[in-house]
C-alpha cells in the first residue's frame, strides 16, 4: 500500500529520487532563444551584400565566445564557493582576474612577440598564484562573518589591480589596461576566440569531480575522513577555476559578478546539490552574459555599451541583496 501511494507521487515523466527534466528543458530552450537573438542582432546588415562572410567572421565567433565564457565563469564562481564554503566568493570578488590581468600585462612587457596561447598560460599561471594566496590568507584570518571573506578578497585584488596599473602607467599600456578591463566582446572574430575551447575543457571537468568538490566543501576533516586528499583537491579546483578565469581575460576581459549571481541564485531556487546544479549553473552563466550582451548591443545602436558595465550593474544589485538577505537571517 505504501509503495503505490509514493508511487502515485511521482510526476508523470520523472522517476523516483530524481528531479523533472522539464524546467531544465525549458531553460534550455530559453538560452537558446537568447543565443540565436545573439546571431541575428548587431549593426550590420546581413542581408547585404558579404552579409554571409559577417555572420561567419564575427557572428558566429562572438556568440561562441558568449556560450563559453559565461558558463566557464559561473561553474568557476560555484567551484570556489564551494572551496571556501562562502557564498560571496567568485573570480573578481578573490582577485583571480585581478591577478590573470597582471600576468597579461607581464606576458605583453617582458616577451612582446609572443602569442595569444603563451599570453594564455602567463595570465592562468598568475590567477593560480594569486587564487592560492586568497586560500592562504583566508587560513590565517578569523572569520566571524561571511563578509569577511569577500572583503578579503576585494582588497587583495585592489592591491594587485594598483599594481598592475602602476606598471601599465611605467610602460606606456595603460590604454591596453583599461580595454582588458572593459570586458567586451567587440573584438571576437574568427581566427582570435578559439582559445575559449580551452575552458569548455574546464567545465567538463568539474561535472567529473563534482561529487569530490561537494565532499572538499565540507571541509578538511570531513573530506580526510572519507578518504579523499582534501590539499589536492583544493589545488585542482584553484587550478581549474584559475584556467578559466585566465582565458577569458586574455580574450575577453572582466565579466564582474557573473560567477556570484548564477550559482546563488541556482542554489536559492534548487539548494545545494553541486552536481544537479551544474547544468542549471552553466545555462544560468550563458542566459545571463548573452542578455547582458544584447542590451548592450541595442541601447545605444550603433554604438555599443560594453557587456562588463551591463553586467557590473546587474551584479552589484545582486550583490547587495544578497548582503541583506544575510543580515536579515542573522
């Protein structure tokens, strides 16, 4: 009797112990939608004459570079939320992509000549270095609130972001500064986002190690105790969160908040299941850049509102109502 009343229970479609495809379908199809308006919206005229070489040289490039930035950014914010066990936490609120720009800058001052893969693993190298000293400082400061961490953080990477533009002010780049900080996607074409793959590698990583990095997340004892190396798996999940943070700065720059707002908004809908989440997380990453992107492409046509401030703008919102939905629970 009792079997087939929790067998009545179940959505028709679904099986028992597992969520309904059907949200995640229409998610899906609501990307989608998003990504084709990304195809078909800009300034030129496809149907002109070379409007096929347009759609292929620059179109078709920028809406990839959108797909894959997005989700790589946001799984990346969802992976140090999940190492540092902090809500707040994401690639430009732990100075990662302060750090990646730095390294870029270093890459372009010391060799010059060298190309968009070298530039690739200079600005990768330096955001792990950078990620790594945020997990070091985080051991050593007593953290009475989850506000600290993020304040951490910001001041690391507004120490690094002086840096950075005090070497740019010496050196005559600081006009290549601030186009890396803009975060835009103006300049993908064919030919310079194809490094961008390199994150989807990231991605698929981390739904392999989802199920480690939800254990890494309970903590040292807590990982230790189920067998799992609770230091490696914390390399690997900086190392990843540091690869994805790096190419996207070299190829399209800041993309602020994103890696915050996706997954605490995936989380407060769905809760905290990482590897279920994962897929709502990347879609969320990509909905949100290409509709931040459109915006930006159509509320000044012909001109063009860089994607970074659209989304600069979206995510302090979240941010601070995040802050105070904390504050209000105590």
């Amino acid at each position: 009797m009792t079997l087939a009343t929790d067998a009545a229970t179940v959505a028709p479609g679904t099986r028992p112990g597992r969520r309904p495809v059907v949200p995640l379908a229409l998610a899906g199809l609501l990307t989608l939608a998003l990504v084709v308006a990304s195809l078909f919206v800009g300034v030129y005229d496809l149907r002109a004459d070379g409007g096929g070489d347009m759609f292929l040289i620059t179109r078709v490039p920028r809406t990839l570079a959108l797909v894959l930035a997005g989700s790589a950014m946001a799984v990346s914010g969802l992976v140090l939320q999940q190492l540092t066990q902090n809500r707040f936490v994401e690639p430009t609120t732990s100075g990662t992509s302060e750090w990646a720009a730095l390294g870029l800058l270093l890459s372009v001052i010391l060799l010059p000549s060298a190309g968009i893969a070298t530039r690739m693993v200079i600005a990768s190298l330096a955001a792990f270095a950078g990620t790594m000293v945020f997990m070091a400082v985080l051991r050593r400061v007593q953290v009475r609130s989850t506000l600290v961490v993020p304040v951490v953080g910001i001041m690391l990477g507004a120490v690094v972001s002086s840096l950075t533009t005090l070497l740019a002010i010496s050196t005559n780049y600081l006009q290549l500064l601030g186009t890396w900080f803009m975060g835009s996607f103006t300049g993908v074409v064919r030919g310079q986002y194809e490094v961008l793959w390199v994150v989807a590698a990231v991605c698929a990583a981390t739904f392999v190690l989802a199920d480690r990095l939800t254990v890494a997340g309970l903590g040292r004892d807590v990982a230790t105790n189920l067998g799992l190396g609770y230091d490696r798996l914390v390399l690997l999940g900086t190392a990843l969160v540091a690869v994805a943070s790096g190419v996207t700065t070299v190829v399209v720059g800041f993309l602020p908040f994103l890696g915050l707002v996706v997954p605490n908004v995936v989380a407060l809908l769905r809760g905290d299941d990482l590897r279920s989440n994962l897929p709502w997380v990347c879609l969320g990453g990509v909905a949100l850049v290409t509709a931040c992107d459109l915006v930006g492409r159509t509320v000044r046509m012909p001109f063009e509102v860089p994607v970074a401030m659209v989304l600069g703008l979206v995510g302090a919102a979240a941010f601070v109502a995040l802050v105070l939905r904390v504050q209000r629970r105590g």
